[in-house]
DNA sequence: GAGTTTGAAACT
DNA sequence: CAGTTTCAAACTC
C-alpha cells in the first residue's frame, strides 16, 4: 500500500457532502450507474449473465436518497460518462438477504454497510470493496475504500485481481448451463442461476446465510462442495423454509433451518433417510470420503435430480443430472425415478427439433424481413433451458447467419431474462452484485469499460424476450426488433415447436399405455421387472419416427445444412398460411 | 450488545 | 493445492 499506516486515517466513511461536488458523482448519479461487471474471460463465457433493463427495474427500485458516489480509480470521469447504463448485471437475491435495502411503507432503506475493522476494507472480506464500491455511511474502521484513498485501493484492487481475476465479478451468474433448480425460488423466469464457484459450507446445511448460495436465494449446484446440503430443490428442509405461509418471517426460517440442520425434520418424500444420513450411508457404500468434489456433485444431483425435476432431468438421455442419478441409484435402493420419455428422446431428435427450428426460423425470416433469423429459435432454445440446445442451434446454423446475423459468438452474453407472469416483483432478482444507488467503484467501471462491448443490451420486449442479438453497439433496432415480421417468425416457429411437443406427448401416452398394460400383466404373472419390453419404443422398429420428425422435416442432424434449407423452404413456405394462431399464452 | 459460529478470503 | 489463519457476517443468548 502505497498510504500510510491506518492509523493516521480517519475512521469513517467519507460522507457525501464531501463528494457530492465531483463532477464524476454527479453523472453518475444521474447516469445510475449500476452496471455490473461483466466477465471477459473464457470462464465467463461459458456463463451468460442475466442483466435487465434498467427501464424495467426503474420502476421497482427507486432511488430518491442521494446516490452515493461513483467515482473510478482506474477509469476517468470522462470514461464513466461513456458507460452505458443501460443494462445491469443482476444476480438473484432474496430480499430477505438485503435486510437493509428492503424496502418499507416504500421507502428504501440505506444500503448494506460494512463493520469491517481490520482489514481496512481493502479486502474482499469487505462486502463494500467486494460489490465494487466505495463504503458509504458504513460502520467500518480505518476505512481506505473511499476516495480519498483511492492510490491505496487501485492497489489493493490489482493485488485482489492478481490473486483472484475474477474476484469482482459477479459469484452468482446465471446461465443455461446452470442447474435448473434455480427458477422457481427466484422467480427470474427462465433464467437458470448458481454460484460460480459454490459454496463449501459444513455445518450450515446450506440453510443459512453463511452459505452464499442460499444468502442468494438460489440452490447449491455442481459448483459447490458442501457438505449435508439441504439446499437443493426438492429438499424438505429446504421446503420447511419457505413454504407454509411464514414468508418473509426470518425468526421462523432460522427455527426452521436449526430444525433441518439438526435432522429435526424427517426426511425427503423422495429419499429414504435424511440428507445428512443418506451421505453417510452412501460413503458406506462407496468408500467415499465426504471431501471428493465428485462426491459432492453426486449428492447434489442425487438429490436434486429424484425430485420435482427428475422428469425434467431424465427426459434427456446425455443430461449429466440425468446421468449422475441414474448412476449412483446402483449402489442404494433408492428408486430412482424414470421418465416415460427417457427413451424416446434421443440426441438425435434434439437435433433434429434444433435444425427445424433454426432452419425454419431463418425461411421465415428470409420471407419476412432478413435480419435477426434465428433469434427466435434462440429463444425457444433458452426456453428450453439446455445449453445443448443453443449449441445444437449454433452448430447448424446456416454459416451465413453466423455472419450476417449479429456478432455474437457461441457462449457470449444475452439476455435472458423472462419475467414471470403477474410477477409484482420481478426485478427480484435484481441489483444483488451491483448495489443499486452506491458508487460502483474504479475497478468495477474500469472492468466493466473492458466489457461493455459483449454486453448485449436489454430492450423490453412486450412478451419477455428481450433484444435478442442486440448489442451495445448495436442498440438502436432493438425495441423493433420485434417487429410484426419477428412476431410472425414467432408465431410460426413456436407453432412448429408446440407440434414436437404434441408428438411427445403423444408418444409419451404410448409408452404409458404401454407401460401400464404390461405392468398389469407382470404383476399378475408376479413375473419380475418390467424391463425390457417397455426399455425403448424407438429401437426395435427402425421405420418408427422420432417424436420430432413430423413427417416433414426429416433430417439427418450432423450432415447437410444446405439440405436442410432446401427442405424446409420446400416445405414451409408452403405452408406458412397454414399455421393456425397459437394460443395467446405462447405470445 | 456481547459472544459464538460460520465460511469465504487470505495466507503459508 | 491443501492446511491454517484471518476476517466479517450471521447467528445466539
């Protein structure tokens, strides 16, 4: 640290009326400055990150207390007058874990302050540095993250940097590689969110806010390594929690979070023992120890991926949750549930459905308007939650829609940001990473100047979708870029997906019929497992279509795009009056 | 409000 | 990279 000992510094925070005349602050606050920061490493690539409108959360999160300052070590006001506000980089977060930023009788109450004494807040132990910005109205001690000390913190920046690059970014991204645990809770839609690097909690059960995926509202995930996880969807403790109409009661969570981590509440409907025993019996049976991150992994999905979701999770044959589950339920007896569809969906009609789409979606386009081609196909894609199936979309996609379309590359940042219907609080999940109305702080605008190219900003789209293909520099077609044309190319691709899943469904009533009568017959026969006969309605009858091969489109996924095109430009054209209106809710 | 517990961050 | 220490928030009393 290039100041002098801490001693000599003052102890509190630089008040605002000592900043509120720097030019920087001011346009900041105008400027609402609360982007966050967006990754420009590969690790981030792979996880998009959810941002918002600003627009959208405007409206939510007021901020009629003066806006703390923004004022950047490493970027120049001039810079910062460059940023572009109009996104922010949003992570999910209960209110409950911003006690001090809910709001009541609708008055925001003062940002989360820090109480920080030893570490002059120039550490990440600080959550102010942390979150990127200055301490403000903080009880901390010897503070340097402020201002007046900003040679001390760009160091102490760049040393937190060089130890951990990512160390300013966001830990809770979201991202369709993440589980799908996460939705419900949070109520972010279809986006999918953990923690990037997990949580490594023992003793909390991952009940409390000492785990930071639950102080995120949001369930573990592979990422993490804890142990006696009880915060995974289907959890009863985890359920005890937040259901029973206690809400927001936080006496009643902790009594019932003690209650899970102790073992008080029985166990899952699912799973035979609790948690805590289950892993134990588990290490029994494997010869595991409880430090083995696959281990981990395994109790995670293991648990997560028998529950509410284990439909979801099976259908899908190279699904890893699917995988892990059906894979450590040798060793126990727990039964593991099985989807009807389990084989009936097979990669190669995820291919399939991907290149209709794709393809049918760029014939649309082609006809309608030529730009923006597949971003509805994306978006059935994102809404379908499979990261496979973005990657299926980018895989065939015609190369020149690569080219022509937009800049973004496979794995960069969109949006994704669905509000839930009738939501009143959608925008819950907002402001967790970037505090709103706190100065973002040096490092975070310089990071976020690095990154503003990737960044794909947000125009709200009156059905959820927002600025697909949309960038920052870019921004200005976005709020037409549902255009009649681009409603059309909606309606008709998302008719053309609602017909693959009618052929599921109805495939998926086959087999139940299926499964059904022979399970009649071998329970009267008290013959053994009902395997075989119903194992896979696909192999054996090799004339027999994939539920998405609807008799029009049939292509072959890995080989020939240009076929593709031809076939469906044969075929849908044609047919392109002939799609009935889907029903309003799909709009 | 003081003391304890907890887990991330920092350090070795 | 694993083990230990430091730290501050969360939690308990």
């Amino acid at each position: 640290m290039g100041e002098s000992e801490g001693s000599e510094f003052p102890p509190k925070k630089q008040q605002q009326s000592e900043t509120a005349d720097f030019p920087a602050k001011k346009l900041a606050r105008q400027l609402d400055f609360t982007q966050g920061v967006l990754p420009d490493h590969p690790q981030s690539q792979l996880s998009p990150v959810v941002v918002t409108p600003l627009s959208a959360q405007c409206q939510l999160q007021p901020h009629p207390q003066p806006q703390p300052q923004v004022v950047s070590i490493l970027a120049s006001p001039q810079q910062q007058t460059q940023q572009q506000p109009a996104v922010r980089v949003v992570k999910p977060e209960s209110p409950k874990s911003r006690p001090n930023a809910e709001l009541k009788d609708g008055t925001p109450k003062k940002q989360k302050q820090c109480n920080c004494k030893h570490s002059r807040c120039l550490k990440l132990y600080c959550e102010c540095f942390a979150s990127g910005t200055y301490c403000d109205g903080c009880n901390c001690v010897n503070c340097y993250n402020n201002v007046e000390n900003e040679a001390a913190r760009r160091e102490a920046v760049e040393a937190t940097l060089e130890r951990n690059p990512n160390a300013f970014r966001p830990k809770i991204a979201s991202s369709p590689h993440g589980t799908r645990d996460s939705r419900e809770e949070t109520g972010e839609g279809l986006v999918f969110v953990k923690h990037n690097k997990g949580c490594h909690c023992k003793k909390s059960g991952c009940l409390k806010k000492y785990c930071e995926c639950f102080q995120a509202n949001i369930l573990c995930s592979e990422n993490c390594k804890c142990m006696d996880c009880k915060n995974f969807e289907g959890s009863e403790e985890r359920q005890a929690l937040f259901h029973g109409d206690h809400g927001n009661n936080m006496a009643y969570i902790q009594q019932a979070a003690n209650a899970a981590i102790t073992g008080a509440i029985g166990s899952s409907g699912y799973a035979s023992l609790p948690v805590s025993r289950k892993r134990k019996c588990q290490e029994l049976f494997f010869g595991k120890t409880v430090k083995d991150p696959s281990f981990h992994r395994l109790g995670h999905f293991q648990q997560a991926s028998h529950i509410r979701h284990a439909a979801l999770s099976s259908l899908l044959p190279s699904n890893p949750v699917a995988r892990a589950g059906n894979t450590t339920t040798l060793g126990s007896s727990k039964i593991t549930y099985r989807s009807l569809l389990a084989d009936i969906i097979q990669s190669q009609d995820l291919k399939e459905l991907c290149s209709v789409l794709v393809v049918l979606s760029g014939e649309v386009a082609k006809t309608l308007s030529g730009t923006h081609q597949l971003l509805i196909a994306e978006a059935v894609a994102v809404e379908l939650a499979d990261p496979r199936f973005l990657s299926l979309l980018w895989r065939y996609k015609p190369k020149k829609f690569n080219k022509k379309t937009s800049r973004r590359s496979k794995g960069t940042l969109f949006l994704i940001h669905l509000p839930k219907k009738g939501a009143p609080d959608d925008c819950s999940l907002d402001s967790a990473d970037m505090p709103k109305g706190r100065p973002m702080s040096p490092g975070t605008l310089a990071l976020m100047c690095d990154e503003q190219d990737t960044i794909f900003m947000a125009a709200a789209s009156p059905n959820g979708l927002m600025g697909y293909g949309c960038n920052s520099s870019s921004q200005l077609p976005c709020r037409q870029g549902m255009t009649e044309a681009h409603a059309e190319q909606e309606r008709i691709v998302l008719t053309k997906f609602r017909d693959c899943l009618n052929r599921l469904i109805t495939f998926g009533e086959i087999k139940e019929t299926k499964c059904s009568s022979l399970a009649r017959t071998e329970l009267g026969n008290e013959k053994g497992p009902p395997s075989k006969g119903i194992a896979n309605t696909r192999t054996g009858t090799g004339s027999q279509q994939g539920p998405f091969s609807n008799g029009v489109v049939k292509v072959p996924p890995a080989a020939k795009p240009p076929q593709m095109v031809t076939s469906i430009v044969a075929t849908s054209s044609s047919d392109l009056q002939k799609f009935p209106k889907p029903p309003t809710k799909w709009r």
